[in-house]
C-alpha cells in the first residue's frame, strides 16, 4: 500500500515527450510508480489537470529570502520547487565579508562558508530548494575590498581556494555579474583561472555578461571564452539585447551560441518573459547618471522616499520641474540609497520571443525578493507567464517542450540528481496545474498578485502550496551539487 498517490492526471514528465493520463505513487518523498499504480492510504484526485516536475528557477536573487520569508509563497505559488541562487556575482559564500552583498541580498550572515550557509537553512528550512553558486563579486570584495586594481598573486590563491572548497561542500559552480562593482573591475584572465577551480567538480561558469546593451556580443564571446578555457560548460544569465538600438540582437547572439555548441562547446542561458529589468539603482549609475538609462526608468523600493515607490522617474521629473538626473540624484543622495531599487524597460518583446524558442534556454525568474513597494513582478510571474501567455496564447513553444526547459534541462544544468522528471525513483516535487487557464496575475502595478491555475505544489511529496495559499510545510533543504551530465548538441 502506497503512502499517497495522485490519480487521473495528465503527466507532462520533463522530458519534452507529449502527455499521457495515469496516476502516480509517492512513498518517502519520491515518486515511486507511475502510470498504472496500487493502491494507497491517501489519494488525490487531479481531476484531469497537467502534472509536471516542480519548476526550477534557474536565476533568483533568493540567498536572503530562503531565511527571511521561508514560506517562499512567491515561488511556490507559480509552481517553482527549487531555486538556484548566487546569481550575478552576489551569493552567500564570503558574504560575511562583503557588505555590499549583505545589503544587496538582505543577508545577515552567521557562516563562513556554504557548510555554514546550509547549517542556518536546515535550521530555519524553507518551503522549497536551493541550489548555490559562488558569486565572484562577492568573492571579490571580501577579498581586495572595493578596489578597482588587479588582484595580486596571493589573492587569487585565495580566491580560488574559496571556490574550490565551496565546491567541496556542494555549490554547483560560479557567477559573474561584470556589469556591477567590484566584478567590472576584474580582466578575463582573473576570471579563467577562478573558474578552473570549479571543473575538477564538473562546475559550470554562469554569467551575467559585461555589456548587456551595444557591447552584448562582445560580451556573450568572452563569456563563452572564459568557458572554454576553464573547460566547463558555460551558462548566460538572463539573456536580452537592451536598450532600444540593440533590440534585434538576441537572434544573433543566439547565433554565436549554436555556432559554439556546434564547434563542441556546452552552453545554456536563462531568460525571463517581461521587457523591463530590475535592480540597485546606485549600480547602474556608478560611472555618472547616463539619462537615457533614467528615462525609462521607475522606481520599485526606496526606503528613504516611499512616496516615489512605482513612479517613472519622468513623471517625477516633470511633476518637480526638475531635470531627470535631478531626480537620480535626490534618490542616490537619500539614507539607504543602496537599497533604493529600480525597473528599467530596456527590451524588445521580438528578442524575448527569440529566446522562448530556443532550446537552451531555461527560465530564470530574476526576481528581487524585496516586497516592499512595487517589486518588479517576475518575481511572483514568471513561469505561469511563460505557460499562459507564451506558450498558450502565442504559441511561441509547446507545452511539453518548455516544461521539459523548465524541468529536467535545469536539473542537469545544475546537477541536480534526482529532480527534474516524473519518473520512479526521483524526488516527488511536484506542480499539478491546468494548461488551459494558468498564467500570471502580478502586474507592474499590483506585483505581489498570486498566479492562477496553479492548483497544487509538493515538494518531497509534502504540499507547499493548495489552491490559492501556501501550507505550513517546510520541506525544503539547501542541495548538494551532483558530477551533472553534460548537455549534449
Ligand atoms: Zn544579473
């Protein structure tokens, strides 16, 4: 006798290959049979609905949240059971030396490392998993400081001796984010030899490129160099051409991609399905206040100046009769500017749609899990927009394909053994949803609006998430990297 089973469900497993009605078993947190299955002590009726591996957010901000809101209600309530975090530079290993992460991620760390990272999760755990990379920004302060040099020969041996025994202990690789300080200031010939300390543990270098606007393809070339002399599989964050004399550009940089998997090279990417990005304000405009980055601009949260909380810095500007970088400045010269936390519209609705057809490309929701304000809505959005509005709507990509991209592709990205199919054996993270009806419902102005047609979430075969509310379960752990398949042409 089972311990659960879910029946009468259209089972989309992850792997791409169309749907078929059956039942599935669950004991002990893993799925055990599935099709035709024995009877169980507990049974869930699906009613018919889709059932697919929970999603894997394959680019999250997340490292704080998991402490500070273990209820993760803005993931599991879109289907998300596990997270990657340590994205763009900024991460928890070395964090404890590192302020600008600490206020970047809300952190407050009380580890060293990640076998510390991990303790303070398992002691406070989190409805849904994670996985962690080792971010270089981070790395990188908490070793030369804020300091715009070269990083001396004993410093790269420490620096790599931090990323190697955070490798030891489970991370699944290392980020960049060469747009932000101190990251921009390192040369490509510090970042090879960081990320050679991640291949003897098969570790993927993940980067958000030095120049997402006119310099994107330079920028996704040294990303897939740095790759390729490491010897590991490269992976580009967050993918979009921005600015609006670059928009256009993701069909050619998805070129330069096929053409490095067709020499032989392993690369995959994540993208988020919304035409404005997000961040720390104070980072975009580290080299001076560049007005055509302000003018479609809007702020998300501002501790400082709340009332500015979901207006367009234009309309700021012309409500006080001020110019533009006026208002940049009044904001960048508050108390707590660093948290002060922006949207900019700077991509092409046409590249996003180049992206979600593409086959190595994941979704990352890129979300800043800040609530206050007017937060950038990926964070709560992301993948039920996907399904309603890129897949059922627009046709963009079929259903079984962009489950399997949100799934099992993910799963072996970040050597996740075990997770990322409906098969017997891997873990029972589950989203049980209804293809004809999901999508988003958090806009720009009501970002914290649940998802609908997301009817039922487990992780580890406990339900994090039952028609419209999270539960109290919290079953999730930080995980461990596993030696991952590499992804083949
Ligand atoms: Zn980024």
């Amino acid at each position: 006798m089972h311990q659960l089973a879910i029946r009468n469900v259209h089972v989309l497993d992850g792997s791409g290959r169309a749907p078929f009605l059956g039942d599935v078993a669950i004991d002990a947190g893993r799925l055990v049979e599935v099709g035709e299955i024995g009877a169980a002590r507990r049974n869930v009726d699906g009613r018919g609905r889709t059932l697919a591996p929970g999603f894997i957010d394959a680019h999250t901000h997340d490292d704080g949240a998991l402490l500070r809101h273990p209820s993760m209600w803005f993931k599991v309530s879109q289907g998300v059971t596990t997270v990657v975090v340590g994205n763009c530079g900024f991460g928890a290993v070395a964090s404890a030396r590192s302020p600008a992460t600490r206020s970047m991620l809300s952190l407050s760390p009380t580890w060293i490392d990640l076998a510390g990272y991990r303790a303070a999760i398992e002691s406070s755990p989190p409805a849904l998993n994670a996985i962690a990379l080792v971010g270089h920004n981070t790395l990188r302060e908490a070793t030369l400081g804020l300091e715009s040099r070269r990083a001396s020969a004993a410093e790269m041996a420490t620096m790599r001796s931090t990323v190697a025994s955070a490798m030891e202990q489970g991370a699944c690789g290392i980020s960049t984010g060469l747009l932000y300080a101190p990251g921009a200031w390192a040369p490509e010939d510090e970042l090879v030899p960081l990320t050679e300390a991640v291949a003897p543990f098969g570790g993927i270098y993940v980067s958000h490129v030095r120049d997402e606007f006119d310099g994107l393809l330079a920028s996704v070339d040294e990303a897939l160099r740095i790759g390729q002399q490491a010897g590991v599989p490269t992976h580009v964050s967050h993918h979009k051409a921005a600015g609006r004399s670059n928009w256009g550009m993701v069909p050619r940089s998805l070129e330069r991609i096929d053409d490095a998997v067709m020499s032989g090279q392993d690369v995959t990417l994540d993208a988020y399905p919304y035409t404005a990005g997000s961040g720390p304000m104070a980072q975009y405009f580290r080299n001076g206040i560049d007005p055509g980055l302000a003018e479609g601009m809007r702020i998300a949260s501002c501790p400082s100046l709340p009332h500015y909380e979901g207006r367009m810095l234009v309309d700021l500007a012309a409500e006080q009769g001020c110019s533009l970088e006026d208002v940049v400045r009044q904001i960048l010269d508050a108390p707590d500017a660093d948290q002060a936390i922006c949207l900019q519209f700077l991509a092409d609705e046409g590249d996003i749609e180049a992206n979600l057809r593409h086959p190595r490309v994941m979704i990352g929701s890129d979300g800043i899990p800040e609530l206050r304000g007017k937060p950038h809505p990926r964070l709560v959005g992301t993948f039920s927009r996907v399904l309603g509005v890129y897949v059922r709507q627009r046709r963009v990509c079929s259903l079984p394909e962009m489950v399997r991209r949100m799934t099992s592709l993910p799963a072996q990205r970040f050597g996740l053994a075990g997770r990322g199919r409906i098969e017997p054996g891997f873990h029972a993270d589950l989203v049980l949803f209804d293809p004809a009806t999901v999508v988003d419902a958090a806009t720009y102005d009501e970002p914290l609006r649940p998802s609908v047609g997301i009817e039922l979430v487990m992780v580890g075969g406990e339900v994090v998430w039952r028609e419209g509310h999270a539960t109290s379960a919290r079953p999730g752990r930080l995980l461990a990297h596993e030696l991952g398949a590499t992804i083949a042409p």
